[in-house]
C-alpha cells in the first residue's frame, strides 16, 4: 500500500505492470525510463535474461510531482509473466498499489489476457484493499491488432476500469498509460485516508488520560438522583448551596481501549 516516508517528508506508490510474458512489460519500463529522463532521483533497473524474458522483475523510479503539498515518489515495478515463476510475481502482487494488465492485441494475445486477467484476479482476492486495474493494449501497430474496445469486452472488465491503446515499442501511449494508473492510485489512497478520516470522528472526542477509572458518584448527591442519572434539587437556602465542581467525564478502560490510533501510522518498509 502508499507507504509516507517521514525521512523525507514524501509519499510512495507502486505501480505493478502484470501481462503474459513478451507482452511489452519491460519495454514500457524502458520507455518510462526515457519519458521522464535521467534526473536525479530517478532509477532504472532491468534484469532481462539472456533470453529476453524476465525473471526477477525491472524496477524504474521517479517523481510524480506534488500531493496535497507532499512530493509523490512513483516506483514502477514489473513481474515476471512466466508460469513457473509465478510465486515471484504473486509476492510483487501483494505489494501493489494499482496493478497495469500489459496485454499483446495480436491474434493470440487476448487468450493469454484472459488467462492472465483470472490468475491476477485470484491473487487479488486475499488483499485487504482494493486495488485498482488499468489495462493496455499493446502493439496496435499490427495489422491483426484488437482495438482497445473489443479487448476490453474480451476481458470483461467494467466501466470504470480503463483501457489505453498503446505501441510500447514506439513509446505510444506508454505516458497515458502510468498516469492513468497514478491517478487511480491517488484516488484509492485518497478514499482509504477519508474512510479512517470518519471513523475516527464518529468514535468521538478522546479520552481524558487524567481519568483511568470511572469516576465515582460524588457522596453529596441523593441516592436517587445517582440512580436516574439526574441532579436532584437542592433544599438548601441560596447562600448556603455549595458552588458546583467543575464537570469531569467518566470513561472506562475499554472505551479508552477502544480508541483509533493516531494518524498517520508508522511507514512500513517495503
């Protein structure tokens, strides 16, 4: 998930590109990394091996600008698309925070989507958090390509789940494709933040930490009025009355335990 480093005073998101193997996962890293250029902060990582598939994973890094006055750190991150790697690519899955289905729009291309499209949904399934999905369909400089349209009726994904023409080779919708996928990142981090946001004022004002235990009934008030949670009146001349104690709230040690955290939580290294 977002993680906000403290050290730096800059949040964090990751954006997993997912796809069958050859689909273009590591050429529109490659392409990124040429898009925003060599600036400081920026890292790029491939790892191919000798027969161009990938088998660890490519890692590109760099900055996304500004949120809400905090600089946004983007790390790119692809998997392998191998069957026999996949519990490498389950564990970069998990740490997703908007996943990128590369798709190849050949003849064969979308089957292996498909295919693709299930496994991930699979592991998706046991996140605590959605996790938003963006797809592109790559190499549309074919002659037998499919148009974004149909493979997204293909797939069989929703409305709001968008789907970019691109041609990775030629850095064709390789910018719209991550902002794409950056914008939906923010939203969803955006709407978690709100989420505690309101369950946090809902559970009230917190607990004074002057009073561990219930405060006791004071012995002045009648045993009535104690009973019915009520102030009993006083029968006393005006000028002999005693002036009223300042009010002090009664909290119990499981409200106090009951209490949300405090926000926001300790960064989590990834």
């Amino acid at each position: 998930m977002a993680v906000y480093e403290r050290d730096r005073a800059r949040i964090v998101i990751r954006v997993v590109y997912d796809g069958p193997g050859r689909a273009g996962k590591t050429t529109n890293v490659e392409q990124l990394a040429r898009i925003f250029g060599n600036k400081p902060g920026n890292e790029l990582q491939v790892h191919p091996a000798a027969t161009g598939r990938t088998i660890y994973f490519d890692w590109f890094s760099f900055d996304g600008g500004m949120i809400d006055g905090h600089p946004l750190q983007v790390q790119v991150v692809t998997v392998p698309g191998h069957k026999s790697l996949d519990p490498r690519r389950a564990h970069i899955l998990h740490t997703a925070d908007v996943v990128v289905l590369v798709c190849d729009c050949a003849a064969a291309g979308p089957d292996a989507a498909r295919e693709m499209l299930d496994s991930l949904r699979e592991h998706l399934v046991t996140s605590a958090r959605p996790v938003p999905l963006v797809v592109q369909a790559n190499k549309q400089d074919l002659a037998n390509a499919m148009s974004p349209q149909k493979l997204g009726a293909a797939l069989g994904v929703g409305y709001d789940t968008p789907v970019v023409g691109a041609q990775a080779s030629a850095g064709i919708g390789v910018r719209e494709t991550v902002i794409g996928a950056i914008r939906a990142a923010v939203r969803q981090m955006k709407r978690r933040m709100a989420k505690r946001a309101w369950t946090r004022s809902s559970a009230g004002p917190a607990p004074p930490t002057s009073c561990a235990r219930p405060c006791r009934t004071s012995r002045r008030s009648a045993p009535a009025a104690a009973s019915a949670n009520v102030t009993a009146p006083s029968t006393r001349p005006a000028a002999s009355r005693p002036r009223p104690s300042s009010t002090r709230a009664a909290w119990s040690t499981s409200a106090r335990r009951s209490w949300p955290p405090s926000w926001p939580p300790a960064p989590t290294a990834r």
